[in-house]
C-alpha cells in the first residue's frame, strides 16, 4: 500500500469537516489541560480516530435549556452542556443499549476522577465474568468508567447511572454501553471540569 503524504490526508480532512459542517455556526473546543497521572493513564487507553461530527465543537444551544444544564440526545448519540449567549459545546457519547438505557431528568450530585468501579448485582446476574470485580476495581487505564465520571441522582437518591469516559473509545456514537452514558476521556475530562455538582441533567 503507497504511503499516505500526511499534508493531503489533512488537506483531506479540512475539506471534508468544511463540506460537512456547512454554514453552521461550529466552533473547535480547545482539549483541557492534563494532570500527570491523565497524561499516563491515557497514553494507556486505546487510541481510535472519531468520527467528525462526534469531536466537540460549540454551537447554537438547539435545547432552550437553563446554562450549567447537561442534555443527552440518546437518539443522535450527543451531549449538549449548556452555556450562556444561547450556546453549547456539543459532544459525541455512546448510549445504553435499547434495554439497559435510561432516561429522565436528574442532579450531578457528585463527580469523581479516575473514578473506583463497582458493577451493581444486577450487572454481574447478566454477565457472570463480571463476578470477580463484586469488589470494586480501583480507577485506572483498564477501568471502563475512564478518566472522570458524574454521578446521576433523583430524589436524592443514586441512580446508578453515570457520566463517564471510557476505554472503548471506538464505540462512541454507538448504542454500545450497559445503560450509562460514555464520553471519550478527553471530553469527560472537558465536561468534568465546567459542569457543577448539583447541577441538572436531562437524559432523553
């Protein structure tokens, strides 16, 4: 196979994102700063190449939502955080499988980086090899919770489902996950550091 001249094949790219964006207003989102323990545990996760309608970008806010508030538009496979001025950066995610996806309206009551995981019983009776990680299994490259996660409560109370990065990033923009909402972990990374706990999440 000829080698690829790394000047068309971005020339390429900056073709296609203009022809695919159109007259949109889409505005590139810088990637946040990483710590030093980021920076190692990513090199770790698998590297896959994302669509370019699931790249962050910020456009006109298509919710009417208050700013600070998290939508999931599990259809189209995209998160929207709110911002002031009618705006949002718009973010590509994986959904939960038809039968374990979840929708509603919820609080980010908390968040955590390279979080712990622990799969719920209900997890482990539909995939038994789960059983060895009943215990929890601490945050890390190979943990699929990945880099950041914000935790999803009603009433107060957990309901289990989560915001987070993930080490699949391949499945992005993909009915692919047991109910939670998976973001590439630089973007969970991004969204960690602007959403506030207690702030409000639709999942729809």
């Amino acid at each position: 196979m000829p080698a690829v001249d790394p000047m068309k094949q971005t020339l390429v790219t900056v073709l296609g994102l203009s022809v695919l964006l159109g007259a949109c207003q889409y505005k590139t989102v810088h990637a946040p700063s990483l710590s030093a323990r980021d920076a190692e545990y990513m090199a770790l996760v698998p590297n896959f190449e994302t669509q370019i309608t699931h790249l962050p970008y910020e456009i006109t806010d298509p919710t009417g939502e208050e700013p600070g508030t998290i939508v999931v538009d599990t259809t189209e496979k995209f998160l929207y955080f709110i911002l002031p001025n009618k705006k949002a950066i718009r973010y590509g995610v994986a959904t939960g499988d038809e039968a374990f996806g979840w929708t509603g309206t919820a609080v980010m009551q908390r968040k955590a980086e390279w979080p712990r995981w622990t799969p719920p019983a209900e997890m482990i009776a539909r995939w038994p090899h789960l059983a060895p990680r009943a215990g929890g299994m601490e945050g890390g490259p190979d943990n699929p919770l990945g880099a950041r996660a914000l935790y999803l409560y009603q009433n107060g109370k957990d309901t289990l489902y989560r915001i987070h990065g993930t080490n699949e990033p391949e499945t992005i923009g993909r009915s692919a996950s047991s109910g939670c909402i998976r973001m590439r972990n630089i973007d969970a990374i991004d969204l960690y550091n602007r959403a506030a706990v207690g702030g409000k999440v639709i999942v729809r």
